[in-house]
C-alpha cells in the first residue's frame, strides 16, 4: 500500500512538472528535472489539494537559488524551444506582449524578454483533501477531484492577461473548493454519499463551466471526476448496516417476485391444459354429435325405404282389390245371380253320393260355362 501511494504522488510530481514548469519538462538537462522533482518529493501533502512550488511552506534556499537560476537562465537565452501542444508567450518590462509563438524553435531578447510555455492540450488537474460540512452538521472529505480542462489558443492571451499563468488556481483549485462546499452544505449526508453522488460530476463541471464561459471563456472545462468521500467509521458502520438491510429488502423482493412468478407459470399451464382439455372435449363431443346425426340420418333413410316400399305394396294390394273388385263387378249380372240361386236349390236335392260322379261334375261345368257368358249373352 505505502509502495503504491508513493508511487502515486511520483506520477502526480511528474505531472504537474509537465503542466506547471513545461520548460523544464521540455529541457534536455536531467539535473534540472531531478532537482525539481526532489523540491516536490521533500514538500508535505498540500493542505489546498494542489501541488505547487509556491505552495510549499518552507522553502530552502537552493530551491531559491535554483529559481534565481532558472530566471537568470531565462533572461540570457535568445534561443529556445516551444513543445508540441504548447504556445509561448512572453513579457518585457513586465507587460505581457500580445505575441503568441508556435511549437518549434524560437528567439527573444536576452535580459528584456522573459517568456512561458503555456499549455494548450487537454490537461488534468487533481484536486485533493477537500473537507466539507453537510446539512445535518457532519464533516467528510473528498481525497480527490480530477478536471480535465483545456485553454483555447486563441484566448490565451487574454486568461493571461486578466488571471496570469496561474489562471488554474483561480478557476480550477479554489473554485473546486467553493463548489464542493456548497453542494455539501444543501444536501444531507445520505444525498451526498448516497442518493445524488451520481450527480456530483455532472454539477461540478456546470458549475465551473457557467464561471468560466462568463468570465474565462478560453477555458473549456471537458469533465470532472469525484471520488467518494471519506466519512466517520461510526456513520459509515451504520450506512453499512442500512445497505446490508436494504440489500435482504431487495433480496426478499426478488424472491417475492421468483414466487409470484412461479405461481403465474403455474396457474397459465393449469389455464393451458384446461383449455387443452376443454378443446378435447369438444372435439369427441363433436364426434359424438357428428356420429349421432350419421345414425339419425340413416335411420331417416331406412324409415323412408321402409315407408316408400309399405305404401307400395299398399298401393299393389289397393290397386289388386280395385281390379277385383271391377272384376266382380262385371261378373255379378242377373244370369249368375239366377244360376247361384238354382244351385242353392238343387244341391240339397241331390244325394249324397252323386257329388262325387258326374251330376256334380256336370253342374260345375254348367256353372262354368255361365261364369264365361257376358252380360250381353254371348259366350267368350
């Protein structure tokens, strides 16, 4: 842990080397840049959340001496080198010129001209140890704020002008500050670490960026990164608590919600198979009806076969007694009616035995042939 935080602070001492001091990040001497990095590494932790020379309370004197170097160096060059992704601007007599000079190899005036390497990509500033009280009273401390920020060429010379080179530590470092203060003091802790802590960046970089287009415009704030604050042990054990509470509320919910679920799943296949069934049914009693009506209708037919053959043997039987009938009709005459009455007559007369020879065959005949006389009298 020691080997990473150590390990940390050299990057942020190389990085603000390379944003702060870029001549000597620029410089080809190592002494220089050794030099300036054991000044950073020899300050305390910055009781503002930056990292400055200035800034250090107990400044030495080779650190002097080594400015009074750098200046004098300053001051005598006439030839010096302007990085990619930086602009030079230079002062004389103290009054900063309206020149602005583009990467690449440069001159000036030796003891007149001084000049700066100004920054003009993006670049980031990290913002550390910022207390801050909440509504309700309680101190928590933000380790560290990150804005990328970048200076549009075309304004330098005016944020020089009105703010310096250190224009960052207006608009950035304190403003930050400022910010962070206020927000904190509006919301309570739980909104704060909680419940709008997603909200903090987007705040942040409208705060910074409605100031700066107002009275910096050539300062684009691009984002801001916050970490989560430090709180007490004693709240952060009860946030603990009350996040452990709120997880087994969320757990107990989702089971609620698995056992609804199955309970649905479990009544629409009970719904499914009912209608599964149900459309079973209705088929075989479909069938059943269909079945019925097949025998019904052959039942119909046979009844109609059996109806139509009665009333034609009834009209067979009809039409055989009307024939009959005209026939006996034509057969009763007056010559028959006299014969059957001189039968009657003389059958009882006759004896016994004589029905048997030839009286009787002779009477048959005689009736015979009276049956085949027309009523006219002639013989058929």
């Amino acid at each position: 842990m020691e080997q990473e935080q150590e390990q940390e602070q050299e990057q942020e001492r190389d990085q603000h080397l390379r944003w702060k001091h870029p001549r000597i990040s620029a410089s080809g001497d190592p002494t220089l840049r050794r030099f300036v990095r054991k000044q950073l590494k020899e300050q305390p932790p910055p009781s503002q959340g930056k990292i400055s020379l200035r800034s250090s309370p107990c400044f030495s004197s080779s650190y002097v001496a080594f400015q009074s170097f750098l200046t004098l160096s300053n001051n005598l060059t006439i030839l010096h080198q302007v990085p990619e992704g930086h602009v030079g601007v230079y002062w004389r007599g103290g009054a900063l010129l309206n020149t602005i000079t583009e990467p690449g190899f440069r001159l000036k005036m030796p003891l007149i001209t001084q000049f700066e390497l100004i920054q003009v990509t993006l670049q980031t500033d990290q913002v550390r140890d910022i207390p801050c009280g909440t509504k309700g009273g309680v101190m928590i401390n933000f380790e560290k704020i990150q804005v990328v920020t970048r200076l549009h060429k075309d304004y330098v010379y005016e944020t020089l002008l009105n703010y310096g080179v250190q224009y960052d530590n207006t608009w950035i470092y304190d403003k930050i500050h400022h910010e962070i203060n206020r927000f904190c003091s509006a919301h309570s802790l739980q909104q704060v670490y909680i419940d709008m802590f997603d909200q903090i960046d987007e705040k942040m970089k409208d705060a910074l960026q409605g100031d700066c287009a107002r009275y910096a415009p050539g300062i684009e704030i691009i984002s801001v990164r916050v970490t989560k604050p430090t709180i007490p042990e004693s709240i952060m054990h009860k946030f603990e608590q009350l996040e452990q509470e709120r997880i087994n509320v969320l757990i107990s919910i989702e089971k609620q919600k698995v056992a609804e679920k199955e309970a649905e799943t479990r009544k629409k296949i009970a719904i499914i198979e009912a209608e599964k069934n149900a459309h079973v049914n209705k088929i075989l009693m479909q069938e059943k009806l269909t079945e019925k009506d097949i025998g019904r209708m052959q039942e119909e037919i046979e009844f109609q076969t059996y109806l139509a053959r009665e009333k034609s043997l009834a009209d067979a039987n009809f039409y055989r007694l009307m024939k009959e009938a005209e026939a006996n009709k034509w057969k009763h005459t007056d010559r028959l009616m006299l014969m059957v009455e001189v039968v009657k007559l003389v059958v009882p007369l006759l004896p016994p035995f004589d029905l048997e020879t030839k009286v009787l065959e002779r009477l048959v005949r005689t009736i015979y042939c009276l049956f085949k006389i027309c009523p006219t009298g002639k013989q058929v």
